[in-house]
C-alpha cells in the first residue's frame, strides 16, 4: 500500500531526518559493480532513456486486502477498534480473535483474473510499464517465495501474480516493475497483537498474537520500535534478503519502495546498489533499472511523491504515483474522471515527471465497467495526443494559466481549464496542450508572443492534433493568438504542434499574492498562500488542510506577502506538529522577530496552537512576513499548518 497521511506516515517518509552518509562496510549481499551502498557513489546513475521517453505507467495495487472491498489499509485497521474497518469485519466475518487477516488470504482467489486481456488495454490506454504489487504492509508476498511461506503460489490463488503479470507485461512490449510495502510492514501490523480493551472481548488476544503465526504477523516490536521503518537490525536484514530474492529472481525493470530510502541506513543504499549493478551486468555495464522512493534523490534514483505534483520543472526525472479511488477497491468510494487522468499526465510531463496510475482492481481480478470506459476514452485520447506526451522532454517552462499548484504529497485536485497551458518539446516541434477546449474556439499564449525589438518566436506553421485542416494564428508584442475550428477535437485537451525558429518562452509578470487581513484586522498565513523557498519543502494535504512539510533542510524558509490594515500590537500564534523536541524557528514581521523552540506534539499529523509572541507593527501597509530555521546545526523538522497574526483590541 502506499503511505497515507497517518501518524506513522509522516514520521519518516515526509518529514523524517535527511539520510545520514552510508558506512563503507555493509554485511549485506551486494552484486558486484561500479555502486557501492554510499550516496556519493550513487551519484554516477543516470535515469535511462526508456523512463524518461515512457511518461504513463498502470499499477496493480492489488491483493488479499481487496477481498472486503472496504479499502486501504483493512489488514491493520481490522485490529483497531473504532477504525471502520474493524467495524466492518467484525460485522462481516467475525472478532478478529477468531477470525483474522489470515482467514481473509484464502478468500482472495482471483478466480476471473486475465492479465493478458487487462495488459492489452493498458497498453492501448497509452501505458508504457506496468508495476505489480510485489508485497503490501500486510507481509503477503504475490511472488514466488521460497523464503516466506505466505506467498500467492501457496495460498490464495495459487498463481505467480508478479510471474503471471510480468510475462503479460513483456508480451505487450511492456516495461515492468514491482512494489514493495514491506519495509513498513514491521511496526505497521503490530496492531494484529493487541486485543480489545473494552465490551465483550476484552482482553482476549487477536490471532496476531499466536506464535503460530508470527511469520505473518511478525514477533511484538522492542518497545519504542514505532516508527514507519523498524530500528530493529534482524527485521532489516529479513527486508533484504526477501526483496533481494524478488529482484534476483525476477529482475525487474523498476523497483517502487513505500517510503524514503528503506531504513534510511547501509540495509536501502545497500539494495540500491545491488539493484543497480545486477541491471548493469545485464546491460553492458550500464544500469538500465528504476529505483523509486519518497525521498528526494538529486539524481541517485527517481524520486516519487505520493498523490502530488512538482510545483515546477525538475532537472531530474521524477514520478507521481496516485490511484483512480482508493488504493485497495472500495466499493463506497467514486472513480476518477478521465479528464483529472489526462490533466495530472500533460501536466507531470511538462515538468519532467511520469505519471504512475493505480487502476483499481475487484477481488476477482475485473475491473468496473466504468474503469474500462476510461482506458477506452484514454485510447482515443492518446490516438490524437500520444505525439506531445511519448518521447517528450520539457520546455523552458512548463506552461502558463491561473492555477497556481505549489506542488508537494498528498496535493492533487487542481481544477484546471483550457486557460491553463502545458509546454512539451519533441526534436524540432514544440507543443502546447490546452487543458480544454476554448469555448470561444481560440487559444491565448503570452509566453509565446513576438515582443518588439527581440529576434525570438519566428513561427512557420501550427497545427491542430488530430485536424487535417489549416489553422491561422496571429502574432502581437502581448501574445499569440491561435483560431480554432468550431468543432471540437477534444473535450479533455487542445493541442498544437508548432515549429519555428528561435522559440523562446517570453517570462510573463509574477503574480503577487497578497495575503488580506480579515475585518477585525487579523491576518491569517495558510499554507497555501506561502511562497516556500527551497528544493525540498513543499506543500502536502491531510485531512482535508494544507501544512508545509519536507521541511527537512535548515536552509530552507517560507514567506508571505501581507496587507495590515491596522498598526498595532499583534499577537502571533501557530499551527504545528514535530516529533522533535526543542526545534527552534524564527518568526520575522516587517523586521520585528519572535524566536520559538517548538515541543514534540506526538506525531507528524497532530497539530498544536502555540503562542509565539506578541510582535509591533508600526504602520499599516504592505509588509512581509517570513519563517526560517534557527541554527542549522540544531534544526529539527517541523510542520507548519498556518500563522495567525491577531490584533490586540
């Protein structure tokens, strides 16, 4: 499964401490090769050309735990009382003392299952690798194991679903790849141990806690041992050996692992390293696999955030991955539209990033006749508009138009609109994709506009995707204006191929948010209205709120610009989480700083209001208000939800 925005989550994948230097020396089973489990030597990868040209991949995220049909994370959930999922199962198959996760494994049978019918419309939908759910946090493995006796071969639909899914895969002409959720598994299924503290079966061990089955569940976790990665080194070197059997036996083209670089010390670079030198064996030397991880790479592997986006274009290539629904199928939750599908895709692609779409599955191996709609309208749509995607590398900027997407985890409903642009670039044609169709059939692009003066945009020729007519267009110092035929080619796009001389992306003005201060002279800094400055930090959702997070370099800072209606003496409260203690920042308002020493408040997703201080702001007008680490060498991540300046009557 993939992360959610959950208390264990956030511990070590969003805002967790930056990975520390490898040791040389490793106990781990390395493949011989140029890698070596250190972070300067990864830094010779290079993504290869097959991931940067392919753009869409579909996942499977699929196994036991869709047997309900009650969502993600049901294994663990149904071991908590008051989660749903505890409400369900106990309602459906019984008290998970009687009844537990391993009873649920054999029902998961697969039985209507046809990877070849199913690889064919991903292929046709425009997907050019496909991942397999290799093992959930749930411990059950869908390859062939012979290390863990829990494995799909043994139990459940008695097939290889990776062995069957990759020969599927390959026949498609396919790249393939396989998640792992296993390294989170550890501490994450710790709640199948505990029993019920109140009503009829209080106290009565869930089957968790039988010996019998602690190869599923695994041993209790050494107390403290809580966070998303165990500390635990015997659990560590079981994570290799198990993935490092899944890669050896099945070498796959892309390995996805749920988290930053797994245990964050020589066990992940380890992997890594292997990973890399048993492609390049294969490959004359020259590694030719992916690595995906939730941490930020500088090029060592292909970074990938969770249900987000970049807020711009990165020089590495990166991944979204995100779902159709929920991750596991749920029968209570609605699917995406094709257009949100199309839309998050032109717009990954135009600022280096691949789009990795969990298609969600049925039990039974179906999908939903409405999910087989979408791959059909996602053919149609990639008929016309594959050229701009495919093969693309991006423009000098990645596009123009009123939304304004900070980018970060978790942060995905953008509504966009054909006044929203994407640039891509294929040899000597640049394209730009409308997010719509124009109702008033023409296309504005200001950055491609002809300014007096400068020797730059000399256009020859545009044309229409998927139109054999002629289009005419028109340039001015302000824009260029593109005519369109009045009937529409697409609902989901617009798309022109432009070819020219000298194409160069005209910077349009800066638009300046101005924070606004409410009636009463308050003002309120959210997250979403903040300028961050950093490669890191970002902006992520949970709960339905926005918090900055991935604050994990000191060097990194946000600010706001703001209107005070009033002079006077504020005072300044915040919305934070850590599990730090003592992480100090500094507040500075118009000049005037308040220093604060934030306290752990529990979890990454628990947020406190504290009172920083009182601050004096002398005139009314515009003025900036910032947040900076305080000494580099003691700073401790935080997240931030909001700043509330408020005026004292």
């Amino acid at each position: 499964m993939m992360i959610k925005p959950t208390v264990l989550l956030l511990t070590i994948s969003l805002c967790g401490p930056v990975l520390a230097q490898t040791p040389k020396e490793t106990s781990m089973k390395i493949a011989e090769g140029p890698y070596k489990p250190e972070m300067e030597s990864l830094k010779q990868y290079t993504c290869p050309d097959w991931f940067r040209d392919a753009k869409f991949g579909i996942w499977a995220h699929w196994g036991p735990q869709s047997v309900p049909m009650d969502g993600d994370w049901y294994a663990r959930g149904m071991y908590e009382p008051g989660n749903g999922h505890y409400t369900y199962h106990t309602a459906h198959y019984g008290h998970p003392s009687e009844f537990g996760y391993k009873d649920i494994i054999p029902l998961w049978k697969a039985e209507k299952w046809d990877p070849d019918r199913l690889m064919k419309l991903y292929k046709d939908a425009g997907a050019h690798y496909f991942v397999s759910m290799g093992t959930h946090h749930d411990n059950f493995f869908l390859w062939n194991s012979k290390l863990h006796r829990w494995n799909a071969v043994n139990m459940g639909p008695h097939r290889d679903v990776v062995g069957d899914w990759q020969k599927a895969a390959h026949k498609q002409g396919l790249k393939f790849g396989v998640s792992e959720h296993l390294g989170a598994s550890f501490t994450w299924f710790q709640s199948s141990h505990r029993s019920d503290k109140g009503g009829p079966k209080a106290g009565i061990p869930y089957d968790g806690a039988d010996p019998k089955y602690q190869d599923l569940y695994h041993f209790p976790a050494e107390a403290g041992d809580t966070g998303w990665y165990s500390n635990n080194p015997k659990w560590q070197k079981q994570w290799y050996s198990e993935i490092q059997e899944l890669v050896d036996n099945y070498h796959p083209d892309l390995l996805y692992s749920d988290g930053g670089v797994v245990f964050g010390n020589e066990v992940g670079l380890s992997m890594i390293a292997h990973l890399y030198n048993s492609s390049a064996a294969r490959n004359g030397g020259k590694a030719q696999v992916i690595y995906n991880c939730k941490q930020v790479s500088d090029g060592r592997w292909v970074e990938d955030l969770e249900r987000g986006i970049m807020p711009r274009i990165d020089p590495h290539p990166w991944q979204t991955d995100t779902s159709i629904g929920d991750w596991f199928y749920n029968r209570n939750w609605k699917f995406r539209p094709v257009s949100w599908v199309v839309h998050t895709l032109v717009d990954n692609v135009s600022k280096n990033g691949n789009l990795l779409l969990n298609v969600v599955q049925r039990p039974d191996g179906t999908l939903g006749p409405e999910v087989e709609d979408m791959l059909h309208e996602m053919a149609k749509w990639r008929a016309v508009h594959g050229e701009a995607i495919f093969a693309s590398r991006p423009w000098q900027i990645y596009g123009e138009g009123a939304v304004n997407a900070k980018g970060g985890s978790f942060k995905e409903d953008y509504t966009y609109s054909d006044k929203d642009i994407r640039f891509t670039t294929r040899g000597a044609n640049l394209y730009a994709l409308a997010l719509g169709w124009p109702s008033d059939n023409q296309i504005v692009i200001r950055s491609l506009a002809k300014p007096a003066g400068q020797n730059i945009n000399h256009i020859s020729n545009i044309s229409l995707l998927g139109y054999t007519g002629k289009i005419t267009w028109k340039q001015s110092a302000e824009a260029l204006v593109v005519k369109l035929p009045s009937q529409k080619i697409s609902d989901l796009t617009t798309g022109l191929k432009i070819t020219g001389s000298n194409l160069t992306a005209v910077l349009l003005p800066e638009v300046v948010q101005v924070v606004q201060p409410d009636p009463g002279g308050n003002i309120t800094l959210s997250a979403d209205t903040a300028d961050l400055h950093g490669d890191q930090i970002k902006t992520e959702d949970h709960d339905g709120q926005s918090n900055i997070g991935f604050w994990d370099r000191a060097g990194e800072w946000v600010s706001w610009k703001v209107k005070a209606a009033r002079a006077g003496t504020y005072t300044v409260t915040a919305s934070i989480a850590s599990v730090f203690n003592n992480s100090e920042f500094r507040v500075d308002v118009a000049g005037k700083e308040i220093v604060y020493h934030a306290d752990n408040t529990g979890a990454w997703d628990k947020f406190n209001t504290v009172t920083l201080g009182t601050v004096e702001v002398k005139q009314q007008g515009d003025i900036v208000i910032s947040v900076h680490p305080g000494e580099a060498a003691n700073w401790k991540a935080i997240n931030m939800r909001s700043i509330v300046l408020t005026l004292k009557k």
